[in-house]
C-alpha cells in the first residue's frame, strides 16, 4: 500500500474531489480524517470507508473560520499523533461580473477558498517539521490561469493557491516537506453536475469543448493526488498538475470541419 501508516487530513471530503481523495488514500493504508461542515455526508463517507476496511475519522468544520480550523488541527494531532498529509480542497466562490460582486461574498470565497489554506498549512507546517516531513497539496483549477465569464473570485483564489504552493515548497524543502498543487478540470462532482443540468443540454456543450469530449471523474483526480501525496513523488516539490482533459492545451480557436475532435 502506498500510504500504509500515514495520517491523512483532507478539507472539503464529504462529496465531490475531496470524497474520492479520502477513499482513495483510505484504499492505500492511510487513515482518513475528513473535514467538512457537511456533518450527516462527512459521517457516511467515514462510516463507508471503515466498512470496506479502511481507517477513517471526521471533524465538522468551516474552514471559514480561524477557531475551526485551529480546532481542525489540533484534534487530528492529539488524536493520531502527527499529520502525514494535508489537503487543502474545500471551496466557495461568490458569482457574478466584476462590478456586481458584494464586498462580502468577495471577502467569504477569499476566507474558504484561500486564507483557509494559508491557515491550514500555518498550523501543520511545524507538526510536520516536528516528526520530519510530510506532505501538502492544494486543490487548484484551470482557472488559475483561465479567465470564466462571472467567475473572477475563483480565478484569484486559485491563482493565489498556486502562489502559495510555489512559496511553501521553497521554504520548506530542507525540512522534508513537499507541497504540491492539483490542476482539475470540470470534473462531475455534484454540485458542477447541478451547475451544468441548467439550462438543458448545456452539459452536452460544455463537455464538447474538452478535447476528451467529458468530464473528469473525481476518482481520476484524486488517483493524481495519490501520486503526489505518495514516496513515488519524494523529488516533486513546488510543482502543479493539469488534469483537465486537454482543456488547456487547445487555443479554442474553431477547426475546419472534419478535422476537429470527431475526425475519422
């Protein structure tokens, strides 16, 4: 098993990306702590896990507040004794054009989607340099480097999870930490699927504009975070991965009919 023993601390893991990356590391040794204000799915996912035979806890928490994620950290270390790996991928995004957006919607997808990252890794960082290493990683987007019509808010935090995954990795390299960043394109998790279910026949466009013509499950996702989070990456530290279908290797220029995806 690729993370037998390990201690695994994953935000955001009661559905969608974080879902799959407990299960995952589960499948592979390490116990999985899933940390998520969902307490009813954060309960299932854990009870799942240990009924296949695995080894997993929950902790409800808003990753919105300071006090939380202290709370967060400080019950997984007394617990378990120290943290192996801690993935930062619970997420909110306000909505709208630029000029329309309420300073306090700004404010909360900044809290969630990036200060809470910085906070969670604040307070690991010194477990890990305690018992010698471990291992970060940040849930990123395409859109860290993409602009989406109404999506300005997500576009900063991911490129801001990008920057701090850079600054972690250098600083910390010498003491046995890696910190890497996941790049994930539309992925069907279930609040994308409801996005994409309105109106209808959108999903059928969207996935169209994937060089793959589909969507990422969350299982393909989190097997990259497994490689990440694994020794079989013990040099790759400071890096980001693109899973994203191809998405962003395309200009989005339009092809010349019978040379596009579905030439024969």
């Amino acid at each position: 098993m690729r993370l037998q023993g390990k201690i695994s601390l994953i935000t955001g893991a009661a559905s969608g990306i974080g879902e799959a990356a407990a299960r995952t590391f589960a499948r592979e040794g390490a116990a999985a702590i899933i940390a998520d204000r969902d307490e009813a799915n954060a309960a299932r996912v854990a009870g799942e896990i240990r009924a296949a035979g695995g080894q997993a806890d929950y902790v409800i928490v808003n990753v919105g507040e300071a006090a939380d994620i202290e709370r967060m950290v400080q019950s997984t270390a007394d617990k378990f004794g120290r943290i192996d790996i801690l993935l930062n991928n619970a997420v909110y995004t306000a909505v709208g054009r630029v000029a329309d957006i309420p300073l306090e919607e700004w404010q909360r997808t900044l809290d969630v989607s990036l200060t809470a990252y910085f906070y969670a890794t604040k307070l690991v960082l010194p477990i890990m340099v305690r018992q010698g290493g471990g291992v970060i990683l940040n849930t990123s987007s395409t859109a860290g480097f993409l602009a989406d019509y109404k999506l300005a808010p997500y576009a900063v935090v991911k490129a801001g999870v990008l920057a701090l995954t850079r600054n972690t990795a250098i600083e910390y390299a010498r003491k046995g930490i890696r910190c890497n960043a996941i790049c994930p394109g539309s992925t069907a998790t279930p609040g994308f699927l409801r996005t994409l279910s309105r109106p209808k026949g959108f999903r059928e466009i969207y996935e169209d504009k994937i060089p793959m013509g589909r969507l990422a499950k969350p299982e393909e996702i989190a097997n990259l975070m497994l490689f990440l989070a694994s020794d079989e990456a013990s040099f790759v530290t400071g890096a980001y991965y693109l899973a994203d279908g191809g998405f962003t290797a395309h200009s989005g220029n339009p092809y010349v009919p019978g040379q596009g995806p579905d030439w024969e």
